[in-house]
C-alpha cells in the first residue's frame, strides 16, 4: 500500500501542465490563475474582456486581463491571454486551438465565468434569462466540449467546474441563475461518468457568498450597499463571514491534487455551512 505525500493533498505538483480558466480577468479567476501557475501549470487566461448589455455591471477589461497574464509570467510560467466569449460557439474552439498551438497540451480547465442579474422570474427579460444561462451552463458545456479531446489525452486530466450553492437549492429572485447552476451540476456528474474511461475527472465547486466583482456589480445594479448584497447572502450561513476567492482556490487546489485523484463527479460545497440548513 503506498503511503500518500501529505503535501500533495493541498499543493498539487502540476508541473509541465497547462491550465485552462475562463472568466480569467478578476476575482475567482484571477485567483485560481496565479494558483495554478504557483504549483508549477502554464495558464491559458480567458475573458471577454467587454461589457455587455446583460448584465449591467462592468465586466473585466483588457487591461486586467494583461495583468493577470503578467503576474503569471512573473512566477516563472508561461500565460496565453485568450478574448473571448464563452456564449460564441466558434471564438471558444479558437481559444482551445489556440492553447494547443501555444503549449501542445491541456491537462486542466477550470469553468469560472458566470453573470448574475436579479428580479422574480416573471419580471426576468429574455434576455437576460439568456445571458445568464448561456454564460453560466451552456458555456461551461461549450467550454469543456471544445477541450474534450485535449483534457482525454492528457495523463491526468482534470475538470472543475465552479458552480454555486444555488446550484442545489432555490434562492428567490435568481430562478435564471439557480436554473443554471442546477444545470452545472448535472452536466458536471453527466461528463463525470462520460470521462472515466479516459481518466479525465470531472467535479464542481459549490461557493457561498463569495467577495467578488460580481458581487459587487450585482449590489451596483439593484441599487444596494455591498454590505447589504452580502446580508442578504449571508444569513444563510453557519458561519456569517464573507468568503474570500482564495478559499474557493483552496479547493480548487485540493481537486486537482493526487489526494483526489479517485473524487469525480462530486459537488464540493465551500459555503460557510449554508447547505447544512
């Protein structure tokens, strides 16, 4: 019986590896982008790098973008911005060529860009029911579709998809978002199965309240205090503290070490005991 290197549980050695993460520019992404390059990965950063007419709030620009791939290139790895939306089937499939180009590989993705808007479900436009859901399942599907065949040639493949604690309870006034979340987390055990063969492990992340610009640009658009946008997902929690991007990297982290090597399809809630109500 081997004898697991405890290191390994919180440190993967991904070495030689390439990263692939979406919604790169800020918060979460950012944080898991440095992350991986600090455990030794190359990281293809992506971002639309615009703003859009849904949501309302401003999304990462170019200039954090460039950031993100310059603090990269600072730990010694190498970094390829990508621009992109993950709603457009054919820039993703140049985005994924484009990692193959560059490094000839991809070992890991990490599906981390999301939009959020707010109303009670009647009051939803179809639009922004469609950007939301687009962006947040259908992206996440498009994404992983598009690298398949990279991520099931890799030795040791690895997917994780960051979902949300909504995406197995309802939260009022998101029913788009909660719609897809939902739907993350069914993908992700449905390509969880579809991937054993290969040895590709496929898991999500559930976060809570996590303090992020698009928490913030939801506060923004709903005329709020982010004060008050975190009670309002706060209450929820056991632990009644905002949690912080890097702890959602933690576990990040630990999915792709050699400790989970043998976790896939599996829902990791980093959530401040919400769930546990």
């Amino acid at each position: 019986m081997s004898v697991l290197d405890p290191r390994s549980a919180t440190v993967p050695d991904l070495t030689g590896q390439v990263a692939l993460v979406t919604g790169a520019g800020r918060g979460q992404g950012r944080s898991h982008c440095l992350a991986l390059a600090g455990c030794g990965a190359d990281v293809a950063a992506l971002d639309v790098c615009a703003d859009l007419d849904v949501p309302a709030y401003p999304l990462a620009t170019r200039a954090e973008l460039d950031d993100v791939v310059a603090a990269v290139e600072g730990t010694g790895r190498r970094a390829l911005p990508l621009v992109a939306d993950v709603r457009d089937a054919a820039a993703v499939q140049a985005s994924v060529a484009a990692v193959e180009d560059a490094f000839g590989r991809l070992d890991v993705l990490v599906n981390n860009a999301a939009v959020v808007t707010s109303a009670p479900f009647w009051e939803l436009s179809e639009e922004q029911w469609t950007a939301v859901v687009d962006t947040n399942l259908s992206g996440v599907w498009r994404t992983t579709a598009a690298a398949a065949g990279l991520l099931r040639r890799s030795p040791r493949g690895r997917i994780v998809n960051i979902a949300s604690t909504g995406g197995v309870r309802a939260v009022p006034e998101f029913a788009h978002y909660v719609a897809a979340k939902h739907g993350v987390v069914g993908l992700t055990r449905a390509m969880a199965i579809e991937l054993a063969d290969a040895r590709v492990t496929v898991n999500a992340i559930l976060p809570g309240a996590v303090d992020s610009p698009m928490l913030a640009g939801l506060a923004d658009e709903l005329g709020l205090t982010r004060e008050d946008v975190h009670k309002r997902w706060l209450h929820d929690q056991l632990l009644i503290e905002v949690i912080t991007p890097d702890e959602i990297t933690g576990a990040l982290l630990w999915l792709l070490s050699d400790a989970a090597r043998h976790v896939t399809g599996h829902c990791l809630a980093v959530d401040g005991g919400a769930l546990a109500r």
